[in-house]
C-alpha cells in the first residue's frame, strides 16, 4: 500500500475511534444525557446518511459493472441483515436505549461490534478503480462517508456508555468494553483496505459486500426518521432538520 493511502487510512482509523471513545467519555463524566437533546442532531445525522446512500454509495456500487439486479439484491440482503442485528442490540446503534428494556451485554456487543465494522470497511477507496477519470465517483469516499459514519456514531456512543453503566455497575469494565466497540470501525477500514489493494479475494467479493453495508445504511437511516417521529405525523422543525441533512449530503457530494 502507497504510503499517501496508508496515511489516510490511519487518520481515518484514529477519527471512527475518536468519535466513539470521546462521546462515551462526555457521557461517563455526565452521567446522564437527555434523549431530546440528541433527537435532533439524530435527524440530521439520519437525514444525511440516508442521503448519502443514495446519492453516492447506490450509484457507486452501479458503476462497478456487476450485474444490477444481484446488486440490488445484496443492498435488499443488507437491509434485513441489519434489522436482525437490531434484534439484538434493541436500537443502541440508533442512539437509544429503553429504560426497561432486557439487554444481553454480550449479544449487545457482538451486533453493534460487527454493525461498527460494517460501517468501517465501507470507508476504502478501492471500488473506484474501474471508473471513469471524468466520473463524480472516480475520487476517494472517504471524507463524505466518514462524516455521515462519524454523526452516526456519537449518539451511537451516549447511548451505549449510558446502558454499559447502568447495566454493568462497574465503570471500569463499562470503559473497557466501549473502547473495544470504538476499535470495531478502524479495523473494518483497515480489512477492507488490505482486501481491496491485495489480490487475496477478486475484486468483485468486496463490491458485493459493500452492498451488504449500503443495504444496512438503509435500514439504519430509515429507522432512525421512524424512532424520531413514532406517530408518523409531520413535524416540521424535525422535517426542516432532516432537508438540512439532506443539503449537507448533496453540497458534500458536490464539493468533497
């Protein structure tokens, strides 16, 4: 690997585990956040993945030249692998946790460490090699999606830093445990990043599993706009808030 993308690759690590490990940090010294505080930026952050996924990994994976009917059906297999990964985590990757709610610790940590390295390893620039030099798609991902993951993560991380605590009663294994989730994104970037400049596995296996992981953005995305407005009645501060999102992911598009 080119010293310039080994480079990249390590900045990228440092911040997905940042924007896990700083967050739950806040949260442990505050010991309680409010859940409307985070309602909002939820939208936004919802708003501007599900934008995001559209807009450039969808029409990303399309230019790859595989078939598009099995790539469609990867993204469908993403969606429902991601929804039973929420069976298990009850929401916390959404950036909720129900007070009363029965969670298993270990299952918990199992669904959203494996969701966390999904959301990593789609972050390699390796995909665009078959694209055209004059392609909006033809440059690196990375920033566009990192910020969308990275929004994604930090109420991600309120939520779970708050649940390992009142489950646990034990701080220290509390931060234990969250600094091990914060380690599941960087080292989804760096298999991807390793499996997409190696001939290990044919290129085509890697597009196929980032349309698993744009799939589970969808479900992700979607659900968030679902669990910020449960009795599906307009409100329109949340809905200016979710087109702010979408701007940001379409100038993101346009300028980075």
């Amino acid at each position: 690997m080119q010293k310039e993308l080994l480079d990249k690759m390590i900045i990228n690590a440092i911040i997905l585990f940042l924007s896990v490990a700083i967050p739950g940090a806040l949260m442990l010294s505050r010991e309680s956040v409010k859940p409307e505080k985070l309602g909002y930026f939820l939208v936004f952050a919802g708003a501007y993945l599900f934008s995001m996924t559209v807009i450039h990994l969808i029409p990303d994976l399309f230019l790859s030249g595989e078939d598009p009917f099995m790539l469609g059906l990867y993204i469908l297999i993403g969606f429902f692998v991601q929804k039973v990964l929420e069976n298990f985590s009850n929401g916390v990757e959404h950036g909720h946790v129900h007070a009363h709610g029965a969670y298993s610790v270990p299952y918990l940590l199992i669904a959203l460490g494996l969701h966390s390295f999904l959301e990593g390893s789609i972050m390699t620039d390796a995909i665009h090699s078959n694209h055209t030099p004059d392609s909006v798609y033809s440059h690196g991902s990375s920033p566009k999606i990192l910020l969308g993951i990275v929004m994604h993560k930090i109420p991600a991380a309120f939520a779970l830093m708050a649940l390992l605590v009142s489950q646990m009663k034990n701080k220290k294994r509390a931060i234990l445990l969250m600094l091990t989730f914060a380690l599941a994104s960087p080292l989804g970037l760096i298999f991807s990043e390793f499996f997409g400049h190696s001939d290990v596995l044919p290129e085509r296996y890697l597009i196929i599993f980032f349309a698993v992981v744009a799939g589970g953005f969808l479900q992700i995305s979607t659900t968030i706009f679902i669990e910020t407005d449960p009795h599906h009645k307009l409100n329109w501060k949340r809905f200016s808030i979710s087109i702010l999102g979408a701007l940001a992911a379409v100038l993101a598009q346009l300028a980075i």
